[in-house]
C-alpha cells in the first residue's frame, strides 16, 4: 500500500505543480528507475563520475529550467527560481543517491553570488552556460580556515588595467573539476579590511585554473584546486566590499536550505527496505516485526521522518513569502540545516538497530545511505555553528511575538525573487516571529502535544528566569544544550502548522509528539549535567522532564501504517 505521507516513486505523481514542473519531476524519477538499482549502486561504489546523469539534465533542461531566477531567463515562463519544486528535486535526488543530489546542490551555490549580482555579463554567461547543461562550484572554503570568509588567502592584485591576477587554493569545492563558472571568493591586497572583499567568476577549464584532487573518495567531486596569476576581468566582478560578504552569506541561505530536503530522500528509501527486510525475515519462528522493540524502533523512525517532512514543507512557505519586513526564515534555515538533518541521522540509526547486518550489505542502498546520511549535518560547518546561530533567535522567537498577515501554503508558479535581493546579512537579533502557541493551541486537545506544551512554556521560564548569566554565554558547551531544547520548539511549531494545513491523522502527530517529548527530556538531563548549570538551573531541569502519554491503541494504528510499508516499493533491478 503507497503511503500518501512518503514519496513512492510508483505512484508518484506532483499533480500540484504546473505542467511542465510535473513533466520534468517525474522525467528524472523515471530516469533513475530506467537505470536500475544494480547500476545504481556499480555507480556509487566504483566512485564513477555522473556524467550521464548531467547529461540527462542538460537534454531536459532541468537544471536551466529549474536554476534560472525569471529576471535572467529572457521572459521564458518555464524557468524561474521556486523553491517548492527546487525542494521537490531535492528530495528525489536524495531518494536516489547524495552524489546526484551534491552536483545540483553546489550548482545553486556557484549560482547564489552570480544571480545576487548587478553584473549583467556574468549572468547572461550564468544562463548560457545553465543552457548549455553545465554545473557550477561556489569557491569559498580553504584548506586552512574552512569557510572562515574573515581569513581568506585567495589573494587579488591589481593589474593596473581594471582587473586583477588572483592567485591562491580553495578546499572541499564541489563541482570544482567540471564548472562551466566558479563563484570564487578571495580579497583585494590593495585594500584593508571589509572593503577588500571581491567574489568573481572563474573558469574550470582555464589554463591558471589547476585542479589538484578529489578530496574525497567518492562520485562526488569535492576538490582542491588552486589559481595561479588568474586573469580577473571587470566582467568577471560579481561582487566587491562589504556587499561580497553579504553575497557569500545569503548564498548559504538559499543554497544550504537544500540540505533537509536531500535527507529527506535518503531516508525514504531506506526505510522502504528496512520496513520489508525487518517484515521477511524469520527469527526464532517469527517476523522480526513482531518484536515489540522492533515495532517501536521503526514507528519512532516512520514518525521523525514524517516529522522532518511537514517542518520542511512548511518551512518552504516562510522563505516564498520572506521579504524585507519578514525574515523568519533566517531562523527556519538554520533548523532545517541542522535538525530535520540529525533527525535523518536518527532515522538511519533506529532502522539499522533493527536490520542489523543487512545495513552492511553491498547490494543495498541502506549501505550508502547509512554512510551518506552522516554528511549532511556537516556539509554546512557543523552541528554547534547552526545551533549557535540559532540562539540568536531564542529571546524574540519565545517571549516577544509580533503580528504577521497568515502564510499560506506555497506551490503556485511564481519566482522567489527576494531569496536573490536579501539586503545585508546581519540584525538577525532584532527579526520578529509570530506567536509559536498559537500552532500549539490549535491542537491542545491531543495529549502528546498539551504535554509537550507544558514543557515549551518551561522553557520561557527557564529563558526569564534562569537564562546563562555572562559567564555562562561564553560557555558554549551548556548553551548548546538550551540550543537543542529551544530548536525543538521551533520544529513542533512548523510540524503543527503544516499538519493543520495538511490534515494530519491525529495518530501520527501525536505518535510524533511523544517523541518529541522524550527529546526534549533528554535534552533537559543533559543540561543538568552540564559543568556550569547553576542549581536553580538543574532544578529546572529536571523539573522539564516529562513521560510522554501513551496510548497502545493510538500506537497499534501507527504501527499498521509502517507494516503497510513493506513490499509498497522495491527499486527495479
């Protein structure tokens, strides 16, 4: 039976999208089924370069189609930048294999500083080359300083004709050995500080551009390449000063928004054979689905998974609707980077503990999902880096709440066109949010939510009245763990909008919330073991832990809709 909450590529069918959209989406589903699982999986493991797969892209225009923001496509009504499908895509490449999914992450990246660009020559070269069928890199991270942009070594020098000769590495660039346009980032050696900055266009292919390596062993092409005394044109400018700063910052807004949607992907497919695996294999003269554990491990798995769904949906809404007076998804971005991520890890890791060795086997895409789904949390700093910026909201996201019109859901065929103009990327102390409880108040009535709510409205009072004292906010260790206590707020919030809009089976919300609830416990201990926590800060602590209510009828129904799973898709060989 197909789960209507779970992409099935059988009976997949985005009828919610304009034609076109529902044409190209389901074209590179069927793509991937033509090729089969063995080739897959042959492709993967001999870390085989995806040139047929691009090759496939540039013959539908997929990505051209898909990555052209409407103000660059030359009144063509097919090519726009909409995120409800760029997350659509996504979540099928994800489905599919994180190496297809990298190529056309890092492509938006190299695109993000071009398309924020008043430079018309270097985007009308952007647009021919997405034409073409070419993948972009974004060239900002070093092998010394990471993505510290304050450090960059990728040195500029005047060559007294209005142009530049840089020279200097980067490191971990995706796409680096096949870019048609890399989005390089590098500084001025004539100028000081800020004003200094300066991201320009490179060519892979030109004679000073040198690939070094793949630094990793895998299809996806992560390199280290190096410039040397590499000619910088005044068409090759994209962005200079303090407005490159910003270009390289509102990039990773948009661009690594991507990674909850690839997780997403990853996950579905893994659990389609582990649900089947765990249903046909016999121990001890039964299903090992009959093990109560079991049927508690894959329903906690089917719901978080569920759960990162609805959040990154919704959270698709809040960056087609931001604008200049509505930034909340500055917030939501960070949470989709690093929750609905390390919730995929869960995912994997509560299906694996249940599947046990058949997740090592090399016939499987458990086995490269398990591997691959590690990446994900990483790809953008770490963990710590989103839930510190996330931080920055807590104050004004709990305790000041401010009056916006409703944001509805967002599929229509328009451009998301701010996502390229977002201003300057600070002030993000100072953004507004909407009332969280009101999405809580709405579904009151369901006993895992009221019971996660009381634990909600301890955290306000944790934030007025045992809020981390000055010496305390320099201890990052223990605010990372209020972090992770208020992150979960924030992700029940998004789950409930989008199940009020979506009309969610109450079992399976609340199925979701008593998970949510043991989490947030979880956390809760954690902070009162903390070195630093102050006593009034572990009594709080423990005073927050709560039992999620339970109900065998509630979780009997749930676990039929997982059962229900095995068989419903096997890729074809």
């Amino acid at each position: 039976m197909a789960d209507s909450l779970l992409f099935n590529p059988r009976t997949y069918d985005p009828a919610h999208f304009d034609a076109e959209t529902r044409r190209l989406l389901r074209a590179t589903v069927d793509w991937f089924e033509a090729r089969g699982k063995r080739k897959l999986i042959e492709d993967y493991r001999s870390r085989a370069w995806l040139a047929d797969f691009l090759e496939f892209a540039a013959k539908e225009g997929l990505f051209a189609k898909f990555l052209t923001p409407a103000s660059a496509a030359d009144g063509q009504p097919d090519k726009r930048w909409d995120t409800a499908r760029i997350a659509a895509l996504n979540e099928i490449f994800g489905f599919y294999g994180l190496d297809y999914w990298y190529a056309w992450q890092v492509t938006i990246l190299g695109l993000g500083p071009v398309w924020q660009s008043d430079n018309a020559a270097a985007r009308d070269r952007a647009a021919a080359l997405l034409d073409q069928g070419e993948v972009f890199a974004f060239g900002l991270s070093e092998k010394a300083h990471g993505a510290d942009i304050y450090s960059t070594d990728m040195l500029l020098e005047p060559d007294g004709e209005g142009g530049f000769r840089a020279s200097g590495a980067k490191y971990y660039i995706g796409n680096g050995n096949a870019a048609g346009l890399v989005s390089v980032f590098g500084r001025r050696t004539d100028v000081e500080g800020p004003d200094g900055y300066v991201f320009f266009a490179a060519d892979s292919r030109h004679p000073a551009y040198h690939l070094v390596k793949n630094v990793v062993d895998s299809s996806k092409y992560v390199s280290e390449f190096r410039l040397d005394d590499y000619p910088v044109g005044p068409d090759d400018v994209l962005h200079t000063g303090r407005a490159a700063f910003d270009a390289a910052l509102n990039t990773v807004n948009v661009g690594k928004f991507n990674l909850c949607t690839g997780a997403i992907g990853i996950c579905e497919h893994a659990m389609y054979e582990a649900v089947t695996h765990a249903q046909n294999r016999i121990l001890y003269g039964r299903p090992v689905t009959a093990f109560p554990h079991v049927r508690r491990e894959l329903t906690d798995a089917y719901v978080r998974l569920v759960g990162m769904k609805l959040f990154s949906d919704r959270a698709v809404d809040y960056f087609r609707s931001a604008g200049p007076d509505d930034r909340r998804y500055l917030l939501f971005n960070p949470m989709t980077k690093m929750k609905v991520t390390t919730e995929g890890e869960k995912v994997i890791d509560l299906m694996w503990d249940v599947i046990a060795a058949k997740g090592f086997e090399k016939d499987t895409y458990f086995a490269q999902a398990a591997t691959e789904i590690r990446g994900l949390p990483k790809l953008e700093g770490t963990v710590h880096v989103n839930l510190a910026l996330i931080l920055k909201f807590m104050g004004n996201h709990l305790l000041n709440p401010a009056e916006y019109a409703p944001v509805p859901t967002r599929l229509d065929a328009t451009d998301d066109a701010f996502l390229f103009r977002q201003g300057p990327a600070r002030g993000l102390g100072a953004i507004r949010f909407h009332d969280w409880r009101t999405a809580y108040d709405r579904y009151a009535e369901l006993p895992n939510v009221a019971r996660f709510r009381e634990q909600a409205d301890a955290l306000c009072e944790f934030v007025t009245t045992a809020a981390p004292d000055e010496e305390q906010s320099r201890d990052l260790d223990l605010l990372l763990a209020v972090g992770q206590l208020f992150a979960l707020v924030v992700h029940g919030q998004l789950i409930l909008e989008q199940a009020d809009l979506t009309g969610l089976e109450s079992d399976v919300l609340d199925e979701l919330f008593a998970v949510l609830v043991r989490d947030f416990s979880a956390h809760a201990v954690e902070l009162h073991g903390k070195d630093s926590a102050t006593e009034d800060q572990q009594r709080w602590a423990l005073g927050a832990v709560r039992r999620p209510v339970t109900d065998e009828a509630r979780s009997a129904r749930v676990w039929q809709r997982v059962e229900a799973l095995a068989g419903a898709y096997e890729m074809a060989p």
